[in-house]
C-alpha cells in the first residue's frame, strides 16, 4: 500500500478494485483452509464428535504465529479474533463445538466463551456454575467456561471449590476485559431505587455506587443477564451489566463504565475431560493439601522453587474434611509434561497428604 502522503490521491475505482480483488483471494484462501481442516479430521481417522478434533495447544501456537507475523495496521487483538473465527468456522465443519457456560444469555461469560472459541459453536448457558461442571462431566457439553477471578474483586471462590470433588480438567484460560454499564428500562439516573447484579460486579462498582446511587438497594442476583431480564419489568430498577445484555434485553445505557478500576479484567477457566498436550508457552494448576506438622506447606512448594519453576498464584480454601483444614490451588508456569515439572509434581506428593494435577493449559493469548 501506498503511503506516501505527499502523492496524488488514488483514483477511488482503482482503489475499490484492488480491494474487491484482495476480498477475491481472502476467500480463496480460506476456503482453501476449510479444506484443509476437513484433511485434517481424515487423517485423525473416524472420530465420534467435534470434540475429538478440537486441540487447544495447536490452536494457541497458530495464534502465537498470527502474533509473531503481525506487521499491523490492525492490532494484535483484533488479528487474533479474526483467526479465531476463522478456525472455529472451520472446526465446525464437522459439527459445532457445544460449551456450557453461566447463563442466561449476554453474561460476562457468554462474551468470554465468545472470545475464545469464536462464533461457530453451540453455547450453552446455563442457570448455576455448578450446572456448568456437571453438563461437561456429564458429555453433555464439549467443554466449559467459568469465572476463576476478578482483578479488583478476586477468586471466585464458587468455581474453585468445585474443583476439590470434580473430575474435570484445566484446558485453557481466558482474559476478559470487563466494563461495567448501568441499565434501565428508564431514562432517569434518579428514578432508580433498586439496583441487581452478581455479587462480584455489585463489589467492582461500590464506589459508583456509593457516590451516585447511595440510597439504592443493592440486590444479588444469579448473573447480570438475569439483573437486565428482572431491571425490565420496572422504571425504578436498574442493573449492572454489560452492553450485550442491553440489547437483549431492550435497556438503555443511563451510565457507562461505572467499574471503579479501569483494568477492571476477569479471568475464567475452560473446563473438560483431558489434559491436552504442551503448547510451549504453558501453565499448570494444582491442588494440594499438606500433613499437619510445622513447616509441611514450605517443605510441599520447595521443589518447584528447586527446578527452577515460577509460581504465579496460591491460595487457600477450607478443605472439608475437617475443622481448619486446607487445600492450596497453586499456579506454576510449565506444563506438566515438561521434565522439571514432572520431577517438581513427583517430588511434592511424596510430601503431600494429597496432589492433584488440575490441568496445563496455553497461557491467555490476550
């Protein structure tokens, strides 16, 4: 393209066809790519469902490629979502993807599922968390996607516990940047006298809150699709979501990006059956628990520091089992088939009352 901007001006027609010509190719190109992926599942042999050819590492490392090659003008962020469409249109070749996630539809997680396994999929919202974990053990759905944490509001300690008793695994990990709006049937910030939202995006917009409605109540809900679907019924109630719920559910925006911190970002999990293999760029997620003698939890996380091994988050939930007693989720960048993971995992359930490897997964892309 020319760039010189001390040049004569393009003649629009010429411009018009160039652009109609590189579209020509663009979707020569991809269709050859749909044949490809369809070579691909012939090769793999004959598989039961759209699941079997779905590979998670492969698809991060393609990623990382469309990443390395981009030149811009578009950014990094909106290469990759191209990508992603394209792959998950050409994995739905052979059916589509079926994901469970916290519904109803236009939650924060419908939005995060969207992000990472692209528009051809089936989604599955779904009324509780704990449904979410049950449809993907069950094989009702492929894979699952639940909130983990939040930057400003932390765990969301729902999705963790289950993973004490679940089967599942850790496949993936997905970063969503959450901006918050205020949502009504109305138009009139001062008409509002009840205000719905989850628990955690009531806690992300408390000084909002505070500051412009100090007399609101203030009511927890399910989800913030179900805060819009109750906000409907009435002028002097409002919720906290986000703009995909104001369109589904037929709200005004009164106010925008209400969130009091402006990084305001939400990590969720993708949850299945397997544990997939490495990516090159990998984390792995733990879950101990230690024998009750001075020193157990240093002694239980020595070996990672040993091989070298970063830990990038622990944190402690009751383990049921007993009055005091602990289990500790542990982040630590490898996956575990690598060398010096498997001999820091080998070495710590020798001194652990139980380990259990929750999963390695491809690091958030963006």
């Amino acid at each position: 393209m020319n760039e010189n901007n001390d040049a004569a001006p393009p003649n629009l027609a010429d411009v018009r066809a160039r652009i109609d010509a590189i579209d020509r190719d663009i979707q020569a190109l991809i269709a050859e790519r749909a044949g490809w992926a369809r070579e691909v599942g012939r090769a793999k042999g004959p598989l039961k469902a759209a699941v079997d050819y779905y590979r998670p590492e492969r698809e991060a490392q393609v990623l990382r490629m469309v990443i390395d090659r981009n030149r811009g003008p578009l950014s990094n962020e909106e290469v990759v979502r191209l990508f992603r469409e394209i792959m998950s249109a050409c994995l739905a070749q052979q059916e589509p993807l079926k994901i469970g996630f916290l519904g109803p539809e236009g939650t924060f997680s419908q939005q995060a599922v969207l992000k990472h396994f692209g528009h051809s999929i089936k989604g599955l919202p779904l009324a509780t968390i704990d449904e979410v974990f049950q449809e993907v053990a069950a094989g009702s759905a492929d894979f699952g996607v639940v909130p983990i944490e939040n930057s400003s509001e932390g765990t969301v300690n729902s999705s963790l516990d289950l993973f004490v008793t679940s089967p599942l695994k850790i496949c993936g990990e997905i970063e969503l940047r959450i901006h918050q709006h205020l949502l009504a049937r109305g138009g009139r910030l001062e008409d509002i006298e009840r205000v719905y939202s989850h628990p955690q995006s009531l806690g992300q917009c408390k000084a909002w809150l505070r500051a412009n409605l100090p007399n609101a109540e203030r009511i927890p809900v399910s989800s913030n699709a179900e805060a819009a679907r109750r906000a409907r019924s009435a002028d002097d109630a409002a919720a906290i979501a986000g703009e995909t719920a104001a369109h589904i559910y037929g709200l005004k925006v009164l106010a925008r990006q209400i969130e009091d911190r402006p990084d305001n970002t939400t990590r969720f999990f993708v949850i299945g059956r397997e544990v997939f293999p490495p990516s090159g760029h990998d984390k792995t997620s733990l879950l101990m628990s230690v024998k009750d003698r001075p020193g157990a939890l240093y002694d239980l996380l020595t070996p990672f520091a040993d091989q070298g091994l970063s830990m990038t988050k622990i944190e402690s939930r009751p383990a049921r089992t007993g009055k005091w007693e602990y289990v500790f989720f542990v982040e630590v960048e490898g996956h575990a088939e690598d060398a010096r993971m498997s001999a820091a995992i080998e070495a710590a359930r020798a001194r652990a009352a139980e380990l259990k490897v929750l999963g390695s997964y491809p690091v958030a892309l963006l």
